[in-house]
C-alpha cells in the first residue's frame, strides 16, 4: 500500500499524459511505453534517460520561444 502511494504520488502526472495521450493518439502511448522500457531492461537506461530529458528540456524551451514569435 505505501508502495502504491509512492507511485502514484510521484508519477501522477505521466499517469495522466499517458491516459490523456492513450486517448487522442495510441503511436504516442507506444513509443512512450518502449521509452520506457528501453530505460529499465538495457544497461544503458541511465544514459538513454539522461538522453531524453536533455531533449524534452529543448523541446520544451524551443516551444516557448516559437510561441513568443508567434503572438
């Protein structure tokens, strides 16, 4: 039970973007899932998430700087 409560304390919202996701596109839900499990069975699933977070961070800032162009 604690267990359960941890997890869903700390990943509550990659619960939600996958529901979310599942529903509008399930290609999306896949590759996430793959992501995944890439990052937990390989030997290099540090590097792979590591990796990942680098180029979700620069998504993330690329899509800020487009959206104050655009307005």
């Amino acid at each position: 039970m604690r267990h359960g409560i941890f997890c869903l304390g700390c990943c509550w919202l990659l619960m939600a973007l996958l529901f979310v996701g599942g529903l509008m596109n399930l290609a999306w839900v896949a590759a996430i899932a793959l992501l995944v499990l890439l990052e937990k069975t390989t030997p290099w699933g540090v590097q792979i998430s590591l990796l990942t977070g680098a180029l979700l961070i620069e998504w993330g800032f690329i899509s800020v700087i487009r959206a104050g162009f655009a307005a």
